[in-house]
C-alpha cells in the first residue's frame, strides 16, 4: 500500500499542474489564429528586412527618374600658389607667393544615351513591383508557418488531454484493485501490474506535457513574443467528416493558384525586369548626346592695376636733324591688386556646347554588358520554371498528403470505437474477474495507440487542407 500511496501522490500533482495550467490559461488571453498570424507579421524580423528592401526599391525608381533631369553642379576654391607658375588670370609668370580663388557653377543634361535612361526607369518599376510580391510572398510564408505551429500546439494539447484520461481510468483501477487486494479477491501481483502500468502512463503524461510545452515555445517565437509572457490559443471544435476530401485536383489547385501566388507573379515580372536589362546593355552601342553649360569667375593676387605715376626723371629716344637729343618724362606707377569685386566682374565667363561621344572601341565593355544580360534573361525564365515547378510540386504533395492523411483519419477513426467498445468490455470482464491485469492493460494500451494515430492523421489532414484552400485564394483560419 505504501508504493500505491506514492503513485496516487504522483498521479495527483500531475493532474493538479494539468489542471492550475488549464485555469491560468483561462486567465490569459487567448490568441485565435488569425490573431497569432497578425501578430507575426507586426514582429517579424524577416518581414522588417523584406520591406526595407522594398524601401531600396522604391528608392532605385525615384532615382532613375531624376536621372533625366540637369545635373547643376557648384564649386569654389581658395589656394596658395609658390614658385614660378603662370597666373590664369594675366597670364603672365610669376614667383612670388599669392592666394587666388576659383568659382564655377556648371550644369549638364542627356539629350541622348540610347534609351538608356528610360528603360532603367522602367526595369526599376518593374523591380519595384516584383520586390511588392517578394513583400507578399514572405506575408504568405509566416502565416503557414504560424498555422503549422499552431495547429502542431491543438494536437500536443490533445494528446495531453488522452494522457490525463488514460491516467485518470488507471488511477481508477488501481484504487479498485487495492481494495479487491486487501480482500482477498485478486493476488498482489495484479496490483503491481496496474500500478506498473499507471507509472507507463505518468511518464506518457509528462513526455505529452514536455512536447505541448515545447510546441507553445514554437509558437511564441514565430510570433516574437517575450520569454516571460505566457500566452494560450483558442482551441475550436474541429470535426472531420469522412466524405471530405479534397474537391479539386491538383492540376486545378496548381492553375488557380499559379494566377495568385505572388512567388509566380514575381518570378514572370523577373523576366520582364531582365528584358529591360538587355535593352540598357543594347543602349551602350548607340553614340550619346549631351548638353553643357558653365559659368565660371576667379580671383589671384598677382592681378594689378596703377593707381598713380611720378616722374623720376627722363630718357632719350631719339636725336634731331640738327643733331639734338629727344627727351621722354620717365614715370614710376604705384600700383595696388585689383579688388576683388572688380576681378570677378572682369573674369566672369561662360560656356554651352553638344558634346557627342562615338563609341568605337571600349575594350569590349559593351559587348561584354549585352552577354551578361542575355545569360541573366534566360536564368530568369529558368527561374520562372523552377517556381511554378516548386508550387505544383506543393500542391501535388499537399493533396497526396491530405488524401492519405484522410484515409487514415477514417481507418483508424474506426478502429478506435472498435477498439474504445472493446475496452469497456475488457474493462467488465476485468471487473469481475474474468480478465488478468496484462491481457486488460494490453487492450488498453492499443486502444491509447489508436486514438494517438486518429489525431495525428486528423491533424495532418486539416494542415494539408488549409494549404490547398490557401493557395487556392482562401485565408488561414480555423
């Protein structure tokens, strides 16, 4: 009696855990699916670098827009100059040490590139939209993500519910064959059967636990939520009929599906997106037409003007007839650097020419563009094989999975109320007497088996169910 008293203890703290987990749950909020697929999507790292991506996108457009406007362009300069250098200003050579300062203002546009510049713009579009289905595509894979999870945590909490049955009918048991014991009635060795078989079940109850425990931590970090916040989803009633298999075939799914999934629009905007980039590496062929215009002034130290003049004195330059000197005055200048105001207005130039460039030969640059965009066209119509060939490829499997899962939802479905009317007759018989320990642990043990591979085939069907009815345009619930 004494190792009853123990697995009757143990037996109570699991069921107690089992039920104060069961009325916190009732405490917290519970999270629908809809709910846990909304709230993956506000929290999910990937999603967040999937949209910044988006942002580049957007952004590479916007740029290859402006791109057809003038270029405007300013500059300044202010600089020391040493040694013998000819002045730009006067033109003239000097040694001495001055500052000087240049100031510039140009602008530049394309007239001509080969449409270059307007089928970057429309590849960037393009690329923008294929990013938008990108976005989609990742919206898409975290909601069957989420849906796995959660529907894995309904069937973890199943199996925990037929564990804490299973346990409760062999606590049962064992409380009635201890008494039949302690009459008399049965030899000790049917206890220790029963009891052994409660133990089987306590570790059942817990394995079952641990994995309801470990599916809820799935969950949570699909959805981001904190360690320490405990959450609980709501568990509706889910009943399968027998006669509900899958309507359409895959071929079916597959066509209605290839017209949704954004993975397939992206992959057919792809190509689309390389075509313009063979288009701009045709472009680097055609001769470029451009259009410039500058204004420019400067300012050096070595500039100078007189601001004065004294005479100092006079020279001859030439002698007369009758043999006389001719005399000039000989001036000296004062003289100052000319003000800066007055250099700028002196200097101010400016400049607008055509300037066309020929290409003739660029070291095979060209050539070398326009066969890198051929090979990345045909990867991409490569690319759009390769995921309509992956999306039938799921939706095949998917309906493979969930035809099979069904049959084996309705086998065993069968065999478990054969198996559960078997039970309570063996249960009777046990009762009474008529049965030993081994032969109705034995029934009851196949009975638990049978119920376990029902909900794993139930479970497994509605997974497969939801993805069909997803890819044929229906949202994630329950």
């Amino acid at each position: 009696m004494h190792k009853f008293t123990i697995y009757s203890f143990f037996a109570f703290l699991l069921l107690f855990s089992f039920f104060i987990n069961t009325a916190r749950a009732q405490q917290n909020r519970v999270w629908t699916l809809e709910e846990c697929i909304e709230h993956a999507w506000e929290n999910n790292l990937h999603l967040q670098q999937q949209k910044l991506t988006l942002g580049i996108a957007r952004e590479n457009l916007s740029q290859s827009r402006a791109n057809l406007f003038p270029s405007l362009n300013a500059s300044a300069s202010h600089a020391y100059n040493f040694g013998r250098r000819v002045d730009p200003f006067t033109n003239e050579f000097s040694t001495e040490s001055i500052q000087s300062n240049n100031f510039s203002l140009s602008t530049a546009v394309n007239i001509f590139n080969g449409f270059q510049l307007q089928n970057a713009i429309k590849q960037n579009a393009i690329e923008l939209e294929a990013t938008r289905f990108d976005l989609d595509k990742t919206y898409n894979d975290i909601a069957l993500m989420v849906a796995s999870a959660y529907l894995q945590v309904l069937f973890a909490g199943e199996l925990v519910e037929n564990a804490v049955n299973q346990l409760e009918i062999s606590r049962l048991q064992v409380e009635r064959t201890a008494r039949l014991v302690e009459a008399g009635t049965l030899p000790r060795g049917a206890l220790l059967t029963i009891q052994a078989q409660m133990a089987t079940e306590e570790l059942q109850l817990v394995n079952a636990q641990n994995q309801l425990d470990l599916s809820y931590l799935n969950l949570s970090q699909l959805l981001f939520l904190p360690p320490e916040e405990e959450f609980v989803i709501a568990s509706p009633d889910i009943d399968l009929e027998p006669e509900e298999e899958p309507g359409q075939s895959p071929m079916q799914v597959f066509q209605t599906a290839a017209q949704q999934q954004p993975e397939v629009k992206s992959a057919e905007l792809r190509i689309v997106s390389a075509e313009r980039g063979l288009d701009i590496a045709r472009g680097g062929r055609y001769p470029m037409l451009s259009l410039r215009g500058a204004l420019g002034t400067g300012y050096s130290e070595a500039s100078i003007e007189p601001v004065g003049s004294t005479v100092v004195g006079v020279e001859p330059i030439a002698v007369t007839a009758s043999g006389e000197d001719v005399f000039v005055p000989v001036f000296a200048y004062d003289t100052r650097i000319k003000p800066f105001r007055n250099q700028v207005e002196d200097n101010f130039n400016q400049s607008v020419g055509l300037y066309l460039t020929i290409p003739i030969f660029n070291n095979y640059q060209t050539r070398s563009a326009i066969s890198r965009s051929r090979i990345n066209l045909d990867n991409a119509r490569l690319q759009n094989q390769i995921v309509r060939e992956q999306l039938f490829q799921t939706i095949q499997q998917a309906h493979a999975d969930a035809t099979a899962a069904l049959k084996r939802y309705t086998a065993t479905d069968k065999n478990v109320e054969a198996l559960e009317e078997s039970f309570r007759y063996s249960e009777q018989r046990f009762n009474v007497g008529m049965m030993n320990s081994v032969e109705y642990n034995d029934a009851k043990n196949r009975l638990a088996a049978a119920q376990s591979e029902m909900l794993q085939a139930k479970y497994e069907y509605l997974f497969r169910m939801k993805i069909l009815d997803f890819y044929m345009g229906n949202p994630l619930s329950l």
